[in-house]
C-alpha cells in the first residue's frame, strides 16, 4: 500500500569535527498508482483565459488561446468537474453558465467548447479576482486534485501587487495551478509569484501557435495526477534547525518558508500534487554537532498525504576525524548547489542588463554559460547563447548582445529555475 | 595458579564462584543483552525514546548498537548473527554457554518482523532460556525438562514486553535450543528457526534436520494439502503458526532427544540461512572442511548473505562431542 513511493537520500555524511551543516539531495520517486486515499475521488479542473483587451492584438492571440482551451477540454477525462472561467479586471464564467463546475463528458465538453469559441476580448486584467474565482469554484468539491491552468498576456494591471500578494496567500495549498505567459508582454516575476504559491510551473508561449499542444499537456499531466496534496514532512533533532528546503529538479523552487508545524521538531512542506514522476530536493539542516565517531539522524523526510507516510528516508550525520571522508562532497548536493546559483546568476544577469549595468550583466551571464556547460544543461546553454555571445565558453568570456529578442530574454527567465537532472552512475 | 577471567582474583581449583566479584567459574556464557550488554538503555541526552533503527527520538544521536554483525566464540561452541543485506534492524538474537566437563547450551532466535521491538523480543527470550539451561546443566538436570522450562521462562520474559501496541504486533520471536553433551543432544523449538545434525565424515548418524516448522506451509504438507515443493515456494511458507509472544500465552516446544553415535555437528539458525540453503545436502555442498566452528558459521552466513541477504542470518555451531579440540587433535 506504501509501495507506490519510494524515497532515495544522497549525501555525504561525514562531517569534520565541529561542522554542523547536513546537505542532502532526497529523491523522491512516485509510480503514480493512486493511494487508497485518492481513490475514488475525482479531479476538477478550472482554466483561466484572459480576456482582456490586449488580447485581440495581434488576433491570432485570442484565436490560439480558445483553440488551446479546447484542446484543453478536450483532454479532460469523462467525470472530472470543470469550469472555463474568463479573466479580465474580474472574472466571469464562461461554462457552465452558472457559478459552479460541471462532470465532464461528450455533451458539456462539446458546449463548452461552444462558449470558448464565442469568447472576446475586452477589460482590464486582475489576476488576484480571477484566482478568487476559481478558489469559490473549487470550494464545493470534495477531495481530489484540484489544478487550475492560467493563461495571460500581460501585466496585472487592474490589481494592486498587495491585493494579490494578500489573495495568493489566502488560495495557497487550496488548488495547484499552472501558469502560462502568451507573447512578451507579462511580467515573469509576477507569473513565478503565482506559479509558486499554486505549486505549479511557468512558462511562456511565445508563439500563440504553440498554446495548443502546451494546454493538451497541461491537462494531460494533471489528469495523470494521482494523488493530491502532498506534503514533505521533515522531523530534526533537538538543537537543529532546517536551514531549506528546495526542491531542485524539475525545477528548482524554495519552499523553506512554506513550512507548516506538524509536531515536535517537525514541519511539513507542500509538495503538491503527483503522478507518475520523480523529483529531487535539497535539504539543509543545521545541528549542534556530537563528537568525533557520533553518528546522528540529522532528519527524517517522509512523505505524507492525508495522514498516511508513503515513503521515508533518513538524513544522517557522523563525525570523523578522516578528512578524506569529511571532505568529499556528494556529487547530488554540488550538481544541485551549482543548479541554483546558475538560476541566481541568471535572474542577477538580466536584472543588471535591464539596468544597463553591462560589467555586471556580462560577469554574471558569463558564469551562468559556464555553470550551464559544466552541468550539462543544454538547454540553459542555448537560451543563454540568444542573449549572449559566447567568446570562451570554458572561461565563461561572454559578450552580451546587441539585440535580443524580448520572448527570447523572457524565455531565459521563465526557464531559469529548469534545472538539468543529476545524472546517476 | 588461575584467575578469575573477570576481575583476575586468583581461584582455586574446584572453586565454583570466585570470592570477590561472585563469577560462576564453571560457566562461560555470551553477554546478557546482547554485544553492548543493553539494547534498551536511555540516550546520553537523557530521552528515553528511542525509534525503531536506534536513533534517540529527541536528539537524533545513533544508539550504540553492535547488533549489524555479532560474533561470539566461546570454544568449543562459536555463532554469527548478521544483519543481511535488505533489513534495517539484526531481529535475530542468539545466546549460548559452556559449562565445564558438563557440556554447551546454545539458544536462537528470531524476532518476528511484523512485530513490534523484534530484536529485544529474541534478545530477551535467547538470554533467559540460556539461563535456566545453563542453571539445569551446571545441576546435572534433565535437558528435556529444562528444554521446556527454559521456553516457558523465555514466553514470559518476551510477553513482559509488551507495550500499549495492538496484541498482533506484540513483541515476538521463534525459539530453538540445543544443549548437547558428551553423549547427547536435546534440541527444542518454537517456529522455523531450525537445528540439524550434520553428520562427520563416516559417521552412521546421518545428517538431518532435527526440526519441523511451525509454519502453516508445514502443517499444510503434514495434512496432505500441498506437498514439500510447493511448500518452498508458497506464500505461507514464512506464516507462522507458533511462536513466543504476548499474543502466543505460555508455550510449550517441541523437543527431541538424540544420540549421534559418531562426531559431527549441530547447528542452529534462524531462516536467514535456511531460506538458501533447505536440505543437510545444501548445507554439506557449501561446508568447509577441517575448520574451527567460527569459520563454520562464518562460510554458512557468507552463503546467506551472497544469495542475497534477503532476512537476518544467525548460525551457531557446536561440534559434537562438544570439547575444545586440542592440540594435535583434527
């Protein structure tokens, strides 16, 4: 019953006398079958489309957008609850009529994709109304995933940052939701925020063309969801205090301050929902140390849902004197600390560049490209090579270029926190 | 002149305690409790709360514990019991003693997985029964009675710690005992940890195995339901139908007498080591020849944990007759 999780702890537990930092790269692996306590409980799905006046520029926008919604629908498997909810500076259902969520099947998918079709552009944009929306329409359904996709083009302007900070952390945990950016002009910062608090990715769609295939998987992935609010509880000994908790691939994300007591000693992260897949975080706890040849439960990661432990590990620590032990470093924690500051220097880079701190904007881009090379993250790479040009790419010697594309700087951005996968011998 | 092996007091011969710290000289037997003489003592942060792999629940500190790997010799009688490969916890425990010109007493068991604190279930139930078998023998009694005796002093030493658990997953564990003289051998069991005679080269007692499980694949073959192939391979196979336990009330073993005409060995072990090797043919195959009884117990476990490791494995061997072979002797 337990079996569907299994929980891997990579480390090197050996400390020299006196350190006091465990890192530990915890993989956790989920064969997606549903937990007894999923089962029987359907999904619901909301999906946002932003119908705001910038929306009908260029047309394609609005037309791709309601294509991929019903690729969307169409994806939805007979007997989840659904909704089509259109945002602009409020938002408003588009099916079914009433305020509610409907079971999907031949006939409700074929008139929401009615509706859809007839949707137009015209508003403003505030995101916050349009999470609250959603959050009321998840409300009355009992248990299983709930997963909203969030489709907008541009900036929330209609809403004060504060206003959305404020509701994000009232729907936090409520539902995950998938966020994505159409064209070049919404903010990825402000997309993250969301995505984050929703336990769910961001990306952008460039090209409204790409919107299709993107929203079929989407969907398809949060069908495949089998179980639902998943949390990652970490128990420390006495004197320790846990220093993060990031989950590191497929993305890295910190949810260090999303820790919720749960007992002594212990707190419990979100992790959100999972299906058949497999992800890697990096925790870091902070311990009074023992003695030389102590060894010490630095923590305990199990992985719960709905009260049940689906899977353990343990994070260990033992003190020696041989610093051929103490010295060595797991091979996980430094491909993942390195994933981390690449994504750092990445965010730092653009941001100096957008100032026109070029010095800055080149040093950092610079070793990003090396980071990215080093590490194997190829596709980092190449969306680092659109911004800049690279002279030396093991010196890290870059140049940054003239022109660049705005979807090809926000591309970097959003994909940023996409780290490579540690490769396991 | 000798010495008492604990505080090196000088003894006289014929002395059967020493005076100053009370040893029983006649009897040689492994630590009570296991290797680190506690396996339920308090943390050094003071918490009593220790987890189930050893860790104190409050500090996190690692329990001394050197039950992965414990190997006792006490010649002529010598036992291994290895963590194996695939558990967390050694579950198994094994004990035993030698008293002098009267013979070795030696106990296995083994903790019931499914059941809580397994391993100070087997500890607790090995040291007991070893005690009263070792009192019986120092007094000349009869090892049948003390065989049955010493069982029932181990079921309410192992009932005693049960906790606030449900009664299913009380503390638990198999039982078998031999205590073997110059002429014989009294073995008796509770479960599937088994004994067998193995028979030295030309001797006209052949090799066997001297215990029935009780499992319900056993009772099933003796009822005529399945038969002894299909017994290795169902899932019963492991199914316990006695054992020691809170839940077991007071237990009586089986016990059998015999009498190897020629020299050989006894072994006891736990199903750690039978799971790979079933048949007194399995065993003499993989056997080495011409070795002390450690390096008996050594190869056998070494079998055990090559095939995979699969549970915890404990096997101990007394040679029979049980005497310390001297020098020039083979």
């Amino acid at each position: 019953m337990t079996a569907e999780f299994t929980v891997e702890v990579f480390q090197n537990e050996y400390l020299s006398e006196g350190a006091d930092e465990v890192n530990a790269i915890v993989t956790i692996t989920s064969d997606g079958a549903p937990v007894p306590a999923a089962a029987g409980s359907t999904a619901a799905e909301v999906i946002i489309v932003d119908c705001s006046g910038s929306m009908r520029y260029p047309p394609t926008k609005l037309s791709a957008a309601k294509h991929a919604t019903a690729a969307a629908i169409d994806t939805l498997r007979d007997g989840v609850a659904f909704a089509v909810v259109s945002g602009t500076d409020r938002a408003s259902m588009v099916y079914p009529h009433h305020h509610g969520l409907v079971v999907a099947d031949e006939r409700t998918r074929a008139e929401a994709k009615q509706a859809v079709s007839r949707l137009s552009a015209d508003g403003g944009t505030a995101m916050g109304q349009w999470l609250t929306v959603a959050d009321q329409l998840f409300a009355d359904h009992e248990g299983g995933l709930k997963h909203a996709i969030l489709l907008t083009d541009g900036q929330n302007q209609h809403e004060a940052p504060t206003q959305l900070a404020r509701i994000l952390g009232s729907v936090t945990d409520r539902f995950t939701c998938d966020c994505r950016g159409v064209g070049t002009d919404w903010q990825v910062a402000e997309l993250r925020k969301i995505a984050e608090a929703l336990l769910g990715t961001v990306d952008i769609v460039a090209d409204p063309q790409g919107l299709t295939e993107d929203f079929r998987a989407m969907t398809a992935a949060a069908m495949d969801k089998a179980v639902a609010d998943v949390k990652l509880r970490v128990w420390t000994p006495e004197g320790a205090t846990v220093k993060f908790v990031k989950q590191a691939a497929p993305v890295l994300f910190d949810v260090t301050d999303r820790r919720t007591e749960s007992g002594p000693r212990t707190g419990e992260y979100p992790t959100g929902a999972w299906g058949s897949e497999s992800r890697d975080y990096h925790v870091c706890v902070q311990v009074r140390p023992a003695n030389v040849g102590e060894k010490m439960l630095a923590g305990r990661v199990s992985l719960v849902a709905g009260g049940e432990v689906l899977g353990q590990g343990k994070i260990l620590a033992v003190w020696t004197e041989d610093s051929s032990l103490s010295t060595r470093i797991s091979s996980e924690v430094a491909h993942y600390t390195g994933q981390a500051e690449l994504a750092e220097v990445i965010r730092d880079g653009l941001e100096a560049r957008k100032s026109g701190d070029v010095e800055t904007a080149t040093a950092k881009l610079g070793r990003a490209m090396v980071l990215a090379t080093e590490s194997g993250n190829e596709d980092t790479a190449k969306l680092l090579a659109k911004v800049v040009d690279v002279v030396d790419p093991a010196h890290g010697t870059v140049r940054l270029k003239a022109r660049v594309a705005d979807a090809d700087e926000m591309a970097l951005d959003t994909r940023s926190t996409v780290t490579k996968r540690v490769g396991r011998a | 002149m000798s010495t008492c092996p604990d505080c090196s007091t000088p003894i006289s011969e014929g002395d059967r305690f020493c005076e100053e710290c009370g040893r029983n000289l006649l009897v040689r037997r492994t630590p009570v409790g296991g290797p680190d003489g506690s396996i339920a003592a308090a943390c050094v942060c003071g918490s009593v709360s220790i987890d189930a792999e050893g860790f104190c629940e409050r500090c996190g500190r690692a329990q001394p514990s050197g039950r992965e790997r414990m190997e006792f010799v006490l010649p002529p009688v010598a036992g291994i019991s290895d963590v194996g490969r695939r558990r967390q916890r050694n579950e198994d425990s094994m004990a035993f003693g030698v008293v002098a010109d009267h013979g070795v007493v030696a106990v296995v068991c083994d903790g019931v997985a499914s059941s809580e604190r397994a391993e100070q279930a087997s500890q607790a139930a090995a040291d007991a029964a070893a005690e009263v078998l070792l009192d019986a023998a120092v007094d000349g009694r009869d090892a049948e009675r003390a065989t049955v005796d010493a069982v029932a002093e181990a079921s309410v030493v192992v009932a005693q710690l049960a906790g606030g658990e449900p009664q299913e997953v009380a503390p638990s564990c198999t039982f078998v005992s031999a205590v073997i003289t110059d002429e014989t051998a009294t073995i008796g069991w509770v479960g599937d940890s088994r004994a067998y005679w193995l028979a030295g080269n030309g001797s006209r007692t052949p090799s066997r195995r001297l215990t029935k499980d009780d499992t319900w694949a056993a009772q099933l073959v003796d009822d005529g339901v399945i038969t002894e192939a299909e017994a290795k391979t169902d899932h019963r196979a492991h199914v316990l139908s006695r054992w020691l336990g809170a839940d077991a009330g007071l237990v009586v073993p089986h016990v059998v007498t015999v009498h190897p005409e020629e020299s050989g060995l006894f072994l006891l072990c736990s199903d750690g080591l039978w799971n790979y090797l079933q048949e007194v043919e399995d065993l003499a195959a993989v056997m080495p020849a011409d070795v002390p009884p450690v390096a008996v117990a050594g190869a056998l476990t070494k079998v055990a944990l090559e095939s995979g490791g699969h549970d915890n494995i404990t096997v101990v061997v007394v040679p029979f007759p049980p005497r310390e072979r001297g020098a020039g002797e083979r």
